[in-house]
C-alpha cells in the first residue's frame, strides 16, 4: 500500500516537485519531460517551477533554473513564480529566483508586483530581500494602490514601516481619492493609522483629506464602526483646534516660545530653570515653537545663544522644516532655506550633464569588456550562492569556520582564566577575612587585659585585707579572755549591745 501510495503521489513532474524529490524530477525530465510543463489537473495551471515556489521545493527550484526554466511563466491570473513565493513566504525560493536575473517587477492581472503580495501578507522577509532586489517602491495596482497602501489596508504595520524607510510614499491617493490614512481608518488597523499620521509632516491635512466621496478617515472610521480610530482622530482634532490648551505644561520654555513671550523665556533661560536645547514630549525645541508660529524675535535670540538648529522632533522635523510647513517665511530665511538651494542644485545637475561626451572606438570596446566581465562575475556570484543554499562549501568557508573556531577556542580559554582568577580571588577575600577576625580578637584580648590591669592597680590586695582580718580577730579573743577572767561573766562588744 506504500508503495502504491508513493508511485501514485509521483506519477508527473509537477508531484516530483511538490515532494522536493530532485532524482524523480532528474528522472521524468530524462524521459522526455518539459521543465515548463503546465500541470493540467490544476485550476491554476502551475509549472514545475510555479509549485516549488508554491511548496518551497529550493532544491529543486535550483535544478529547474539550471536546465533554464522559464521565471516568467504566467498563469491565468498572471502570477509568475516569484508571485507564489512571495504570497507563500518563501523567502529562500526568492532569493533564489532575484540570484538568477528574476523580473522582479513582473505585474499580474491586476497589475500587483510581487512586492503587494508580499505585504498583503505580511511576509516582510521577503519583502526585505525584494526591496534589496531593486523593486520598485512606488508601483500602482489596479486599484492605485502602491505596495505600502496595500500593507495599510491589510494592516501590515511591520510592512509600513519597511517601505517607508525604503522611500514609499503616503501623501497621495489612489484612483478613488484615499490616501492611506483612509485605509487604515477604514479597515481598523490604528496602528497603521497611528504610524501614517506620525511620519506625516501636515497632520491638518491628513485630517481633513476627503476622497471622491468626501469623507474624510474619520467619517469613514465612523461609516465602519471602527471606534478605536474614530476616539484617536478626536483626540487629535481637539489639539488641532486647542493648540494652547494641547500644550504640555511641564514644559513653561515651550509654551512661552509658543505664545511669542521673549521675556519669559529669556527670565527660563537665563536663570537655569530650562535648558534652551530642551526637548518636550514629541522632541520639539524652544526653536521649533518659535519658527512654527513665526516668532522671529524668539528665534533670533535663541540663534543668538547658541541653541542648536539641527535637532530633529520624532516625526524629523528641524526647526526650519517645521516654519516651511507652517508658511513662515521669514523665519525660514532666518534658518537658511529659500530658493537658493534647488538653484545650485540644479545648475550643478545641468553642469554633469553638460560634462558628457563621446567616448573613441577603443573606450567603447574597453566598456564592452568590462560589462562582459561583470556579467560573468555576477554569474559566477550567483552560482557561489546557488551551491551554498545547497549545502556546499568553498575553501574560503572553511577558512572562515577555522577563524571562527579558532577565536572561540580563545574566548572559551580567558573565559576558564577568568573564572580561575575569580576563584583565587574569593579565596583571597576569605583569607582576609579570617586574618580581621583574627586581628579583632587579638584586640579584644588586649584591652581585656589592659582593664584587668587598671582595676587591680586600683583596689587594695587581697593578702593586706586578710592580715588586717587576722589582727583584729586576734586582739578581739586576747581581750574577751581577759574580761572574762576578772568578772566571770562572758565578752559582749559594745557594738553588739548596742544592736
């Protein structure tokens, strides 16, 4: 029965594939299999290479891309390989397929790159080494939707974040006018909502962006029953259109550069009560209060004693990005910016471009040879990395390892000094304290003796007091003799009677 089972499971290729059996594979190609064989018993029309990406088969995938299968193969809903290994997370598979030259910017029917089904999925390994790969960032679907909207309305928030470190943008709409504060609010992922609105240099306009239909991500919060965002983006209008009350007031610097009090805060300053570098809660400066509502005098007086303005808030804002944003011009000539700065850039654009030339016959044949030899070296780079996923090591690998083992070997060896060093330590403490307990007895006894010696020399001997006992005692029975003798009677001492 196993055996029938086994034979059943791997009766084509495309069931070779799926078990990872690479000498089956081998075998059915041998026979006159084609690598690119479409399966006929799925819906999806899968090619060897589409099911191991599909069930993470690397071996295989490696053996398929060697006897040159085809990468780009589609299946009725335009997915290619990299789409299925991306949606299913296997991030060696893809590796594998960007080492051989993958179009990694391969769209379906819906126009999704492999970078939307990864963050549909939230598979951000993969999206990691797409990114690496040269994906582009900022492709539109068929709904508009770049890759970080589509990680914003599946609530990726991990995802997020890696695209917009990779340069993604979120203050664009896509081809119903949502931005993608409108599609973290829509779906309830507040901490998408909460991310977008923080790297957002304009939170007035994000608040009162609309759509096609007019809704703003409140109302559509609000039209879905997503209480969680709709209470956050209350919270935020109310500090919008509270700005004095929304300030902290732990912070007195901070409100008095708000409110344009130069003497407050000179009298905060001066007198040590702030630092004039002091940040609040979101990381703003006295001088990003001052450049945001236009304090030209406040901002001239902290330039003046050497605040610095270059520190960024949380968001990465510096003080003269905070007066671009609110219109302040004149404080923004004050920081430095204005038009000047795009001028010199872009003479200096014009002048690279104005620097080319045209190169001789034997410059053009020398570039020849160096593009042929850089494709060679990269494709002896990805034959390096194909035989590593594989298991195989090279000569400079095995160095490495003796490298690594060699300087373990020395870590372990001061680790066992250490901790001999530590031993010989703590028995030297303990030596040390039995001498001070010594040495505090011997003390004891000392001062011990010493007051016996004092107290002796103080009081009279024992010997003078017996002899002193002895010669009363013997005149007391000399004289009680002798009385008795003259008047027959018995001795009585005066004392005696008197008691």
């Amino acid at each position: 029965m196993t055996q029938g089972k086994n034979q059943q499971t791997t009766k084509t290729i495309h069931d070779a594939v799926r078990a990872n059996n690479i000498k089956e594979v081998e075998l059915f190609v041998s026979r006159g299999a084609s690598v690119n064989e479409v399966d006929a018993h799925c819906e999806d029309k899968f090619t060897p290479l589409h099911w191991a990406a599909y069930s993470g088969s690397l071996e295989c995938m490696h053996w398929l891309l060697w006897q040159s299968a085809d990468m780009d193969a589609q299946t009725p809903k335009g997915w290619t390989p990299i789409h299925i290994a991306s949606i299913r997370g296997h991030e060696p598979c893809v590796q594998a397929l960007i080492n051989n030259n993958v179009n990694i910017n391969t769209r379906d029917r819906r126009n999704q790159t492999s970078l939307h089904m990864a963050c549909a999925h939230g598979n951000s390994f993969v999206l990691h080494s797409l990114l690496r790969g040269g994906a582009d960032v900022n492709h539109r679907d068929i709904n508009g939707w770049p890759p970080a909207y589509t990680a914003a309305y599946h609530g990726r928030l991990g995802c997020l974040q890696m695209l917009v470190k990779w340069g993604a943008k979120l203050d664009e709409v896509d081809n119903e006018g949502n931005a993608a504060a409108h599609l973290s609010a829509m779906e309830g992922h507040l901490p998408c909502l909460k991310f977008i609105i923080s790297v957002t240099r304009d939170i007035t306009s994000i608040l009162g962006a609309r759509n096609d239909q007019g809704d703003t991500p409140k109302s559509v919060a609000e039209q879905f029953f997503k209480e969680d965002c709709c209470r956050y983006l209350d919270a935020l209008e109310w500090e919008q259109d509270h700005p004095e009350q929304a300030e902290n007031l732990a912070f007195p610097a901070h409100v008095a550069a708000f409110n344009g009090d130069l003497e407050h805060v000179k009298l905060l300053v001066e007198q040590g009560v702030v630092n004039i570098n002091e940040r609040d809660e979101r990381g703003a400066t006295l001088a990003h209060k001052a450049a945001g509502q236009g304090h030209l005098e406040i901002l001239r007086w902290l330039m003046e004693m050497g605040a610095l303005m270059d520190t960024t808030t949380q968001s990465g804002e510096t003080p003269k990005d905070v007066a671009r944003r609110f219109g302040q011009l004149a404080c923004l000539k004050l920081l430095g910016g204005g038009v000047a700065e795009n001028l010199a850039g872009n003479a200096n654009h014009n002048k690279k471009d104005s620097s080319k030339r045209r190169f001789s016959p034997k410059e053009e044949e020398r570039g020849r040879a160096k593009q042929k030899f850089e494709e060679l070296q990269k494709q002896f780079e990805i034959a390096k990395k194909n035989y590593r996923q594989l298991g195989g090591e090279f000569e400079e690998d095995n160095q490495r390892d003796t490298a690594e083992q060699d300087l373990q070997k020395k870590i372990e060896e001061l680790d066992a000094q250490l901790a001999f060093e530590r031993v010989k330590r703590e028995k030297r403490e303990s030596e040390l304290d039995e001498c001070r307990r010594e040495i505090a007895r011997l003390i004891n006894e000392l001062r011990a003796m010493e007051a016996n010696k004092h107290h002796a020399r103080n009081r009279p001997s024992s010997e003078c007091r017996q002899q002193r006992t002895k010669k009363s005692s013997s005149i007391y029975t000399k004289q009680s003799r002798r009385v008795e003798k003259e008047t027959g009677l018995p001795f009585m001492r005066k004392s005696s009677l008197n008691s």
